[in-house]
C-alpha cells in the first residue's frame, strides 16, 4: 500500500517505517503462526451508525466457501470510515 490519497496525516498514522498498522491485534507462537485476537477499535463510525465488525464478519464466514475475514474501517470524506472486507 502506497498510502491514502491526499491524505498524509492517516497515512503517516496507518504506514510506519514501512510496515502497515491495521489495527488489528495478534499474538505470534514459537512456530511463527499468527492468531488474531482482536483490534484496537471495536466500533466503526458511518455517518454517526456505530456498526460492530464482529457483526459483519459473523455473516460473511456463514456464506459456502468463506474461510474467514476481516473487517477494518477506512477513511471516508464523506461518511467519516466506510467499511472494508477482507475476505478468504
């Protein structure tokens, strides 16, 4: 990821010394595998809706042949954070 267009403040918070911050909370085993925890944020912001991502995620991994997913929240000039999913 390059960063946010027109948007160097988010992107110096979300990009740092090249490493991408989601959020998102992991602990990493002995063997090197990553669990996800959980995330920083637990609510995100559309236009004044608080939305819950466990939520959301709880009905994507329903659907034939999803693995798992993610859900973060990016910015939006418009509506404050739009909803994102990252889907397996």
């Amino acid at each position: 990821m390059a960063g946010y267009f027109k948007d160097p403040e988010t992107t110096a918070q979300t990009i740092r010394d090249g490493w991408l911050y989601t959020g998102d909370i992991a602990t990493v085993d002995d063997e090197g595998f990553i669990f996800m925890q959980s995330r920083a944020k637990e609510i995100i912001k559309v236009r004044g809706i608080r939305i819950s991502p466990k939520e959301i995620e709880a009905v994507i991994v329903n659907y034939p042949g999803v693995i798992d997913c993610t859900i973060s929240a990016e910015h939006d000039d418009v509506t404050g954070e739009s909803v994102t999913a990252t889907v397996l």
